[in-house]
C-alpha cells in the first residue's frame, strides 16, 4: 500500500494525539499510526493529570489549541488545588481521572477531526532518501509515502519489563513493544540511549480499609483545565493517604542487594523525583516512613492505583510490603509492579522545532526523547505538530522562548542541555516565574497559537474577549478616587483597615496587604469585580497586587533577551574563532545553537567561551585580520 | 581548558625605560617557534620554567641583538593558559624595541593593552575578579592596596563570594523543594536562621569595606561650631598657612573648605565649615546643608563651641568626637565650665594647638589600623556595589518571609542575588559581563 499524507505521526499517546490533532487543525492531512489496544492517550502511570509545573504546561497546550485540557476535564473526578496556601506562581491544579473514559473520550475527539486518518499498525522502519525523510514502512500495510514523520513512541522501543528476576519483552504490560523503529532511527545517525521507569501493583477497592487512611476529598471551587471545553460533569471522588513503615522497609532492606534496581540486571536510569520504592527505602534509610496515595481508577472502577509504590521487586515481596501498610493489610493486587527499560534518543539532536538536525523531516516528542509525564508529552507532541505543519506550509518554525512558557523552558532544556534522567517539569526550571502562571496562559500564548493556525477563531475571540473585560476593570479601578472622608474611614475602620490619608484608587486599595476584595463593593459599592467570573478575577487580583514584582521581572525579561537577540549565522565557522577548546568548537558545530542566548546554556560551554564567541560576533573582521597578520 | 587561539602575542613587560633589565613576553601556539628564530642555541625540546643564556640574532641580516635570558612555559602552565615565552634582555630601550620589532616581523602580532590577561579570562586560568586584582596590583600606590589586589589575585575574594553564592543557592533549595514537592512530608528548615546568618557575616564585610574607603581616601577631619567661633582661624592654624578668609564677623565662611595634609605619615583631609545655626545670611540654606553633609561624612569631628554637643547634629556612626573649647586666652572664656576631655585652645594665640593636634592624631592612627588590620574581602566599588545590592536582597527575601508573603517571592530576591554573584566573578554570563570584559582588556574597538 504507498498513500500519501502531509504529516504520519508514530504513536497514539499523550504526545501522538497533540502532534496529530494540531497538525490536522492546520490543515494537513494526517495519519496516526497506533497499535491497537489501549486506546488513545491512555493513561499507563497513574490516572492524574496535572500537578506543580504540570498544570501551566496543560493550560499553555490549552492556549495553544492542544486537546489534554479540555478531555482531562471530560475525564475527572476529582480536583485539588497544589500550593494553595503559597503564591499564585507555583499553584495548580490536579486532576484524577477515569482511566477508561480518558482515552474513550479522545478517540471521540480525536476521530470528530476532519483530514485525521486512523492507523492502527506498526511503523517498523523510517525510510530516508537524499538524507531525508521519505516514508515509513508499517508491519502489515507496507510503505507509506510522507515527507514528515513525528515520532511519539514513549516507552515502547526496545522495552524490557522487570518483575523481579523475570524480564519480559513488552513496551507495556500486555502490550507488544516496538521492534525495529529505535534501529531504524540509530541507523539514520540518531543516538539512541536508555532509561528507565516503573509503576506500582493494582489493587482491588473492595479491599481496602480506607478507615484507616485520611481521606481526601474532591475541592469543588478548584475549577477546571480548559477555557474553551465543556468543563466536568461526572460525580467525584476521593483519594486516600497511608504510610509505609519499618515493616514494609524491612521487606525491602532485608536482601535489597539482590533486587533488579540494584543488582546490575535494570540499566536505564530512572528519574529521581519519582523514584521507585525500593529506591527511596534504600537512599533515605532514616526516613521511617513514605506517603502513599490511593487513587481511584475511575468513577466505578473496582481497582486503585497506590501512588508512591512504584516497584520491581519480586511478586512475594510486593505481596509482603502491600500487606504490612496500613489499610492495605488485606489488599488483593489485581497486577504486579513493574519496571520498564526502554530507548529514547538524545534531544540534543533536535533543534529547538523539534526536528532532528540529521534527518530532515524527521520530528520526535514525549517519552522517547527522555521527558516523563503526560504533559510533558502533550506539550512536546503540540509542538512537534505545529512545527511539522509549518515547514509543510513553507513557514518559519514556532519557537516559544523560556520568558514565554513553560513549553519554551521544556524544549529549551531538552536540546540545549539534555538528559540524564527522565525529564520533569518543576516550577523551579523557570527564571521568569512569576511571569509564567497558569492563570496568564492564555493572554501569554494564544495569539500566537492563532497566528499559527493551531488555536480556532471562535476560541481566540473568547480569550480576547476575557482579556477585555479584565482590562476593562483594571482601568476602572485606576480611574475610580475615594477620598479620606470621615465615612469612608469609618467603614474601612470597621474592616479592619487603616484608614485613608490621601485621595486615592481603588486600584492602591487592593494592593493593601490583607486587603479584602469584596470590600470594593461592600464599602465604595465599586462592581468591577463581580462583573468577572472567578478566574478572570483572580487574573486581576494577581496583575494588580504583584504589579511591582511584575514589572521587575519584566524588566529581567529584557535583559535576558538582549543575549537571546544575538544571533549566531547559521555557517558560520567555529573553527575561525580565536579562544575557543577543541571540545567546545566540536560542541558548537554539532549543536549549532542560534543564540548566543542557547550557547550559554549548552552544558560544557563555559562563560569564557560565550565571551570569546560574543567577541568574535561583534568583530568578526578583527579576528580573520589576526589570521592574516599570522601568514 | 586549553585553547588554541590562532595568533601569537608579543609585547613588552617592562616600561621602555633605561633599566637593569628589559622583559618581553609572547603567548600563542608560536611562541617557541619565533622564540627560536631568534635564538642559535635553544635545545630541540627546551625544559618549561627553565632558563637558558642565548645570544639573540634577526635570522635574516644575522646582526646580534643582545644576550638574554629566556624561558618558555607549556599550556596550560602559563599565565594565559597558552604555551609562552618571555625574554630578559638588557634594558636598554633601544635593544627591547629592536627584539620586539623582530619578533613581530617573524609572526607575532602586537598585543593591545591588557591581552595577555584577557587571554587568561578567555582560557579560564583566572576568573574577573582576579583579572581585575592583577589590574589593581599594578597600579596599586600603597603597600595596603597591593595587599588587597593580592587577595583578589591569589582568588580569596572569589572564593568569598562563590562560598557565599553556594550558600544562597542551599536555602533555594529548599525553597524550590516547599514549592514543588507540596505533598511530600519534607522535614522542614528555618530557612529565615539560615539567611540572617549570612546577612550578619555579610554586613560585617560591608562595614569594613566602608570602613577601609573611609580612610584610604584620608581621615576626614571635619571643624565645626557655632557662627563665629574661630573654625578658620583654627584651620588656617593646623595646615599652616592662610587659605581662608578670617573676619570678626559670624558666617564668614560659607563653602566648606579642605586641605590634604600628611601627618604622621597619615593623609588626612582637613575640612572647614559655615557655622552651624541660623544667620541673616540669604545662602544660609546651603551653607547649613553643606556643613551637614561635612559633619556627615566626618571620620573625626572636631566641634568648637563651648564644650558642648549640640544634640541636632546628625554624625556617621565612624565619626569620633574631639570637644574643643576657643579662645582661652579672652578671660570670659574661663570662667565657664568644660567637661573633663575638652581641649582649651586659643587659634589666635597657638595655645593648646599641639595637645590637639595630637589628640586628632591618636585617633587617626586609631582608625588606620582598625581598618588595615586585616584587609576587607571586598575590594573596590564595583564589588561592594554588588554585594550591597546582595544585603539588600537577602534583606528583603528575610522581610517577604517574616511577613508570610508567598514564598515564590524571596526566591526571586535569592535568585537575583546568586545571578548578581555570578556576574560579579564573571561566571554567569550576561551583556554586562561581556561589556566588563570589553572595558578591561580594550576588545573590539
């Protein structure tokens, strides 16, 4: 079978799906190749998206047009606010989702879009020409003709699974991995590497004491994701906390040299922030207890997933460390922990649009350019979708910079820097973090995902309408004077507040410390506020009271773009560049960072580098005029 | 990190003076080669550091330039991290220029001002600071100054402000580990000890700093008093000769006058003011705030009067006090009564003049060697600049926590402060980095 697509995406997953839906948005005529089975995007870690650092990448894929937002809310069933108590920056919401309705309803959305084509096989093999991309071969339905192919084979190349001794070939359990595409896309010159992962035992519900676990419930003022989707109806439900203790430790500890993470036979490495719990008992021995979060899988789901017991251990040992937990003493495991070894390539072959600098055409996002996590994946699938679309339009790439997203910060790691282990976002990755918040995502983003054609008309006016009315506000409250009469103190007096000195705004008023914003209407009868919905206030309240800090980081923001604006020729000859090792000109001429901005951030380049790099830019004709001076 | 830059350097390292010895210096992959050009005899692999007596001839015109000393040194073992050479020749202006000009004509390239130090930043063998102590010990004019710049040569400022940096970079930390790890019982730290601990080590570096200007610049001895209490007249007494106007009149000086003299091999800047007090004077305005500035700034204040301290006078908190009483020899004077430590003088007479100025002098020497004891770990405005601009940060990081502002704000200060710290040692690179090493070593223009 030869057809013929604009665009084939490799994988069905949190990224596949974005890479897909936003180049099918743009116009292009797309396939996605998925192997038949779970379902689209489905959910293999735990049943939760969102999360610090998680919720600003899935609002920012929402700005963008991206579908994670609006199906994880279709899939909820229950939300919490992270960090409530902290400032408006690193807040976020999380939320659990049915495992089964998630994919069920991305398929809907996903199958809804015209120029779409579904594909379930197998891609075994890239097929180059001329040094780029020409094709796939799939396993049963032959060649396939396209000149840009997005891979988005999350754990599936090469994957081995773990339990205990017992090594299985397998990208997931129950799941065939994929064969072949990680040797075809070595054999195109692409550095293929190996990590590591790992996921908990299921349990059955029915039998769990969660009498004897804190329980915690759905928080029905969180909110939702998405701007523009239907929002959550389905019923909620809670999540329980429970502990490990000495007990269960000593399941681990007693022979722990002989476990698969530590006995040579695991040889990816595995993300520290989510690390296994042989892993944490091993590393953190005076620690005499770990968290354990008991998630529901679904609305009627019979099965909870127990978050924080990833493991590898052995069938009997998972058994042993279940049962000496708290509430988890009859526990029935309906699966076994496992982890799972699988390659990835190194993102540092990519450009910042996500193509790989060696195969034209070729374009790679999520788990297999070594990211963990949905979002992490969505985000970078949009990304490589929007960008595989653009150059098929013959337009200039999307490049979102790290003063702009958290998407920016992401790509920017991964090729400027690399892994070395799964990558993670944290709210502690963003130097202009006060800047990139969740609430700002969209006035932040969604121009430009309209001007790139990934974000529709109808969703562009309703942010730009929102944007209005949040303006309108702040104008009103800087427009609107109170003066220091006798009543008007005598009421803020009342509340609590100092009283009034000067004529002043209400604007000035708000950003009083400890100042309540309902105070507005309920002394000065100011309505503004309730003429936004709750988020569109809080977006105020946070541009109003921080607007010092705000506009300090703009101001950083400025100075960070000024080395970001000087660009570096894409010829130009490193070797020509006096001061400069072997090693970092080797460095430079693979990478070839268009910034001076990216090149300071290149591991291995020294600030001594940047300055004679930096030097040769402002003065190139001095330094060819040493050569000459040299013969 | 060895380099190879592609040009060799040449210049002299010695001013072009008749002199026992003249020095030049080459660096860059040629430096052995042209080196050898010019000498007959130098061994095939010439030992590193070792030296070797050579005749020096131009290859060409084979005439004899001189018998000198010479020396190579292997990269990265060098000042500027290349391979170099250095040449100790007679020092006869005439014969430094003459080798110089040869080893140019065979390859080398004149260095501009400040290259060899350039290339040492460039190849990472010292940081900014230290380049800037190299700077700063070549033009240091006093043997404290050159103790300071040493300290910044031999990297101890540096080492200073990165163990400070690192610390910062500790309490963020953990603030990032409160921010993003919300659900994880992490055992929690006083993160507010932890700052105050080095906003108190840091403001001591600070106070010495200020301390050390103060008096590397000369102790400021400022006079004041009322309208007419014979201020200049008492001045024109110390530095010993007429520079201001004397009258019998109040308000007769109205700028602040000064005059550098040394005494006890101390510098010491003598200062006179405008009376303190309201006179019918139309400038009376600026003449007080003149004089308040004075006063301000004042290392030892010498205040004329009656023996009193007027209590609206706003002093620094360095400045030391020396009450003297005037005209002791008008018999009204006498008759008041003075607190113990007051000096009886008379500026018109003399009398009492050397018990003063030996008073001024104690107290001078005093703060001279409080303030070199052990010299200050900041070196220079530019350094103290930062690391005031740090102090302040960490002040203001202590201020948003103790008044439960979210905690994402005193990051922002602490982050601001380690990227200060970076820019400082050059180890984060930024536009003004880059333009602190192009105003240092004269690049690009």
């Amino acid at each position: 079978m030869t057809k013929q697509y604009d665009i084939l995406v490799v994988g069905g997953g949190h990224a596949g799906v974005e890479a897909a839906m936003a180049a099918a948005r743009m116009g292009m005529d797309t396939a996605l190749v998925t192997l038949p089975g779970p379902g689209l995007g489905s959910m293999p870690c735990n049943p939760s998206i969102g999360g610090i650092g998680k919720t600003h990448l899935v609002k920012e894929v929402d700005a963008l047009g991206g579908v994670i937002a609006r199906v994880a809310d279709m899939a909820a069933i229950q939300y919490r606010v992270l960090n409530q108590s902290k400032g408006p920056a690193v807040r976020a919401l999380r939320a659990q989702c049915d495992r089964a309705l998630y994919p069920a309803r991305m398929h809907d959305v996903v199958t809804s879009h015209n120029g779409l084509h579904l594909v379930y096989d197998e891609v075994v093999a890239i097929i180059t020409q001329d040094g780029r991309v020409a094709g796939v071969r799939l396993r049963e339905q032959g060649e396939v003709v396209v000149p840009r192919v997005i891979v988005t084979a999350g754990t599936f190349m090469q994957g081995k699974l773990h339990i205990g001794t017992r090594q299985i070939l397998g990208g997931r359990i129950d799941m065939p991995r994929s064969e072949g595409l990680s040797g075809s896309l070595a054999a195109s010159g692409l550095k293929v590497l190996r990590f590591k992962t790992g996921t908990p035992p299921r349990l059955l519900a029915s039998s769990i004491d969660y009498a004897r676990m804190e329980e915690q419930p759905n928080d029905p003022d969180a909110g939702h994701f998405s701007l523009f989707g239907p929002g959550s109806d389905l019923p909620k439900r809670s999540c329980h906390i429970t502990y490990t203790n000495q007990a269960a430790h000593k399941v681990i500890l007693d022979d722990w040299r002989s476990l698969p993470l530590f006995s040579g036979q695991i040889q990816g490495r595995g993300p520290r922030y989510c690390p296994s719990i042989e892993d944490k008992v091993v590393r953190f021995r005076h620690k005499d207890r770990h968290q354990v979060f008991i998630e529901p899988e679904g609305i009627d789901s019979p099965i909870v997933y127990p978050n924080g017991l990833a493991t590898s251990i052995p069938e009997e040992l998972q058994e042993r460390m279940v049962h000496a937990i708290r509430g988890l003493e009859d526990a029935v495991i309906t699966r076994w922990g496992y982890a799972v070894e699988y390659d990835y390539v190194d993102p540092t072959e990519l450009g910042h649009d996500l193509q790989s600098r060696k195969v034209p055409g070729l374009y790679l996002a999520g788990q297999v350019i070594g990211t963990t996590g949905y979002e992490e994946a969505a985000a970078l699938g949009l990304m490589a979708g929007i960008n595989a679309a653009l150059a098929a339009q013959g337009r200039a790439p999307f490049v979102l910079g790290r003063d702009q997203a958290y998407i920016g910060i992401l790509v920017d790691d991964l090729v400027t820097r690399g892994v070395t282990e799964p990558y993670r976002m944290f709210t502690s990755r963003a130097e202009f973090r006060l800047h990139l918040r969740t609430d700002n995502a969209y006035e932040r983003l969604s121009r430009a995902g309209y001007s790139v054609g990934s974000l529709d008309t109808q969703s562009f006016l309703q942010v730009q309408s929102r944007t209005r009315r949040i303006n309108t506000v702040v104008t009103a409250l800087e427009n609107t004077r109170v003066k220091p009469d006798q009543e008007t103190n005598e009421n803020l007096k009342r509340h609590g507040q100092p009283a009034l000195r000067n004529v002043t705004t209400m604007k000035e008023l708000l950003k009083r410390r400890d100042f309540d914003p309902d105070l507005l209407f309920d002394v000065f009868g100011f309505d503004g506020l309730k003429r936004l919905c709750k988020e569109e206030a809080q977006t105020l309240l946070i541009r109003v009271r921080y607007e010092g800090y705000l506009l300090r980081q703009q101001r950083e923001i400025e100075r960070f773009r000024r080395l970001e604006a000087v660009r570096i020729p894409s010829g130009i000859d490193y070797f020509r560049i006096p001061g400069l090792s072997t090693e970092v000109r080797e460095k430079l001429m693979s990478r070839r960072p268009a910034t001076l901005g990216q090149a300071s951030r290149m591991e291995g380049i020294t600030p001594a580098a940047v300055a004679a790099l930096f030097v040769f830019l402002k003065n190139p004709s001095k330094s060819t005029g040493q050569v000459q001076n040299n013969c | 990190m060895r380099t190879s830059t592609n040009d060799t350097i040449v210049a002299p390292a010695t001013p072009l003076q008749v002199s026992a010895i003249g020095v030049i210096r080459l660096s860059g992959p040629d430096s052995l080669a042209i080196l050898r050009r010019i000498c007959s005899d130098l061994p095939e692999r010439p030992v590193a550091r070792r030296m070797y007596l050579q005749w020096l001839r131009e290859p060409h015109r084979g005439e004899t330039l001189d018998q000198a000393q010479v020396v190579t040194y292997k990269a990265p073992h060098s000042y500027t991290g290349e391979d170099m050479a250095e040449i100790f020749l007679h020092g006869s202006p005439v014969v430094v220029r003459r080798v110089t000009d040869t080893l140019i004509a065979l390859g080398g390239r004149y260095a501009r001002p400040g290259e060899f130090s350039e290339r040492a930043v460039l190849n990472g063998k010292m940081d900014l600071i230290q380049a800037e102590g190299v700077n700063d010990l070549i033009e240091a004019v006093s043997p404290q100054a050159a103790n300071q710049a040493l300290l910044a040569v031999a990297g101890k400022i540096s080492q200073y402000v990165v163990a400070l940096q690192d610390k910062i970079m500790n309490i963020l930390a953990e603030l990032y580990a409160i921010l993003d790890f919300p659900e994880d019982d992490i055992e929690p730290v006083d993160i507010t000890a932890g700052l105050e601990r080095l906003i108190r080590t840091l403001s001591q570096e600070l106070e010495r700093f200020r301390h050390t200007m103060l008096v590397k610049n000369g102790v400021q001895v400022v006079i004041a008093g009322p309208p007419n209490a014979g201020k200049s007249t008492l001045f024109n007494r110390l530095i010993g000769h007429k520079r201001t106007i004397i009258a019998d009149l109040p308000g007769t000086t109205r700028d602040v006058i000064e005059e550098r003299v040394m005494w006890g091999g101390i510098p010491i800047i003598l200062k006179d003011t405008g009376g303190i007090g309201v006179t019918e004077d139309v400038l009376n305005d600026q003449v007080q705030q003149a004089t308040n500035d004075a006063i301000r700034a004042a290392d030892i204040l010498v205040l004329l009067g009656d023996g009193r301290y007027p209590e609206d006078i706003d002093v620094g908190p360095q400045a030391r006090k020396i009450m003297v009483v005037n005209k002791a020899d008008l018999p009204g004077t006498l008759a008041q009564s003075f607190p113990d430590d007051a000096i009886l003088i008379s500026a018109s007479s003399g009398q009492g003049l050397e018990h003063l100025k030996s008073r001024i002098l104690k107290h001078a020497n005093e703060l001279y060697n409080l303030a070199f004891h052990r010299p200050p770990i900041i070196a220079g405005y530019r350094q103290y600049e930062v690391m005031l601009r740090v102090y302040d940060r960490l002040n203001r990081a202590v201020e948003l926590l103790s008044h439960g502002e979210p905690e994402e704000l005193s990051t922002l200060e602490l982050e601001a402060a380690v990227t200060d710290i970076g820019e400082l040692t050059g180890a984060q690179i930024s536009e003004e980095v880059l333009s602190r090493i192009f105003d240092r070593f004269c690049i690009g223009k």
